[in-house]
C-alpha cells in the first residue's frame, strides 16, 4: 500500500503539513523512536514527580500508558508497560525512603495507574492477533466497513428507475449480518440486487458478512442469475462455519422491459406493489432453505413484471420478525406501511421504513425498486 493508513484516518487532503504528514508516517513506521519517546517521557515524569511531589503524581504515567496502545505495536507493549511500571517502582521507593510514607492520594494513584496498565496490556494482547497497532488497525476496520458498503452501492440506472436502500445494524455498531451487492451489466440491460441476512446479529454477524460480501460481489459479476444462488451456497457449504448459513434473496431485472427473476434462499417473501390495481401482492412462490444448508439445491426462479409505477420490496426479517409474533403480522404491518407509502410517494421510503419498522435489537435492511 502506497499510502498509510495513519495518513488517512487523520486528516485527508491538504489540512495536514508536510512536518505534520511527515510526523504521522514516523509514528506509523518507526516504533523504536516512539518508544523511545514513551521511555523518556516516563523518565522525565518520575523526575517530576520526585523533585516536585505535591504538583506532579503518578497520574503522569497515564498519558503514556494510553498513547502506546494507540502508536506502538502490540509486541512492543509489554515491554514498556514493564519499563514505565519499573521506573515508577524506582522512583515510589526514592520518596518512601525519603519521607517514610504517602499520603493516601498517591496511594490511589498508584493503584489506577497499575489497572490502566494491566488493561493496556489486555488490549495489546487482544491486538496481537491482528498484528498492528491501535491507529492503523482501526484505520483497516474502517476501510473493511467501507468496502463493505461498497458492495451494495447503487449503479447508476436509466431514467425512468428509482432505487434506494437502507441498513441499519443492531446497536447501531459499524459492522452488520446484512447487507446488500447490486451490479448492473455493462451493457446496461440487467441490474441484480443480492440482500443477504448473515445469521447473528451486530458484530458477531459482521466479520462473516465481511467475507460473505466479498464473495458475492465476485461472483454477482462473473456467473449468470441462474447460477448465482447454487455457487453461493457452494462457497458457504465449503467454509464451515459454526453458524454457517445466511439467507438471501436474488432479483434480476431487466432494466429495458421491466421483466424480472426473484430467486429466494430462506428469506422473507419479496412484495410488488401493483399500480394498476393499487395492491401488494407476495411472492411467495420463490423459495428455497437458507444458503449454507443443503447441497446442490435447484433454486427456482418466479418471474414477473414491473409496470409503470410498480415497485418492489426487499427486506430482511428484522423488519417483520419480532419474539413471540407469527412473521405474517410483521409482514402485514409491513404492507399497511406500505399502503401509506404509496400515497406519500417513495421518495425516502427505505429509510423511513427501517426507522419505523425496524428492530433495534436485530439487523434490518431494506431495498425499493420502483418504475416510473
């Protein structure tokens, strides 16, 4: 990578000088010199501390316990967390030997300082796995969000088609179990839109969605619609995840004819809102078990149409679903809200349905296609 993850996430484009760029790559590539800073700070800190003892305590040490967790990397923790603890022991036996005690205050300053430093090295092991250090690791889990989002951005489509999308994860956290890949052909005929519900929720759901959507966002381009659920549950089947299944649903629209192919995987039942009679009809028809479960399942597609002024509902059942209620009321209640959509206009209706709809303790997600 050309660019460093520290240059990114502190602050873009021309704010930063060049010393303040130059400072940001050190911190990132030279962590000899980092901790060696961090080792002086410590030194000069129980300097103070000892010729100054009613101004400074060990509260000073803090400062450096909480910057090296965010610049150093986790191998290199645990041996200043040992270096700074050692220096402050020194220097907390020079004022015993000196004045006979401490007054209780330092006492409880000594004890903070000793939990912050037991849960930073805590945190640095937790890190190692990772291998990189608070900023740059936090910059990658940022840019793995975002490509996550990516996967579902919305091509551009001609005029006439309105999209539009909302998610929401559960706690509102970065990470989520669904999400959305769309792809339009490049000849501009076929827009596939694929809206996954990973099993799990929140965080938990978001490292397996992560992989998932990368997956899929491969293979929505590279095989055609009516292989694109059986290769999906293949790559599923092969990595045997303890909760390893997720549902989907496929649709494939004609962007010249309004034709299109639902096929589902376990998930909620698609709904079309027919203008010509001002009705929601569910498609039903289209269903499969979840991804991840059965081998070479034959997912069979049900076909319609989208007229002038039709639309198209995709959703994930933290929408619908709720502990203890039939998801038929959930869909209904989501029908009756579409109802209401429909004389206020779709503009904004993904997002005002999550929000209204939608559960805060689960993922929720939904897609609206409409032709003008």
């Amino acid at each position: 990578m050309s660019q460093s993850y520290l240059g990114r996430i502190a602050l873009p484009g021309t704010l930063l000088s060049r010393p303040g760029v130059r400072a940001l790559r050190w911190l990132k590539r030279d962590n000899r010199g980092v901790l060696g800073l961090l080792v002086t700070w410590t030194v000069v800190a129980a300097v103070l501390m000892n010729r100054y003892p009613s101004l400074f305590g060990p509260t000073l040490f803090m400062v450096a316990l909480f910057l090296v967790d965010v610049v150093l990397a986790p191998r290199r923790v645990p041996l200043f967390v040992a270096i700074a603890l050692g220096v402050l022991a020194v220097e907390t036996g020079l004022e015993l030997n000196r004045s006979g005690d401490l007054p209780p205050w330092r006492w409880v300053n000594l004890g903070l300082v000793v939990l912050v430093a037991g849960t930073v090295l805590n945190v640095a092991w937790r890190r190692a796995r990772l291998g990189v250090a608070g900023l740059t690791g936090d910059a990658m889990l940022g840019d793995l969000q975002e490509r996550i989002s990516r996967q579902g951005r919305i091509p551009a489509l001609p005029i006439g088609w309105h999209l539009e999308t909302s998610t929401r994860s559960a706690g509102s956290t970065s990470f989520a179990g669904d999400f959305l890949v769309a792809h339009r052909a490049e000849g501009g005929g076929l827009l596939s839109l694929v809206l996954v519900d990973v099993s799990g929720k929140g965080v938990d759901a978001g490292t397996r969605a992560l992989l998932l959507s990368g997956a899929l966002g491969g293979l929505i381009g590279a095989v055609p619609p009516d292989r694109f659920m059986a290769s999906a549950n293949e790559f599923l089947l092969r990595q045997s995840w303890e909760e390893g299944f997720a549902t989907a649903v496929l649709v494939s629209v004609d962007l010249a004819t309004g034709d299109y192919e639902v096929r589902s995987a376990g998930h909620p039942p698609a709904i079309q809102f027919l203008a010509g009679s001002g009705r929601w009809h569910l498609h039903e028809d289209a269903e499969g078990p979840a991804l991840g479960l059965v081998p070479d399942y034959p997912f069979q597609p049900m076909r319609g149409r989208l007229g002038r002024d039709d639309a198209l509902l995709l959703y994930t059942d933290g929408l619908v679903e709720r502990p203890g209620r039939d998801i038929t009321l959930g869909i209904d209640r989501l029908v009756g809200e579409g109802e209401r959509l429909v004389r206020r206009g779709f503009d904004g209706s993904a997002q005002g349905l999550v929000e209204k709809l939608g559960a805060v303790n689960d993922d929720c997600a939904v897609v609206v296609l409409q032709r003008h």
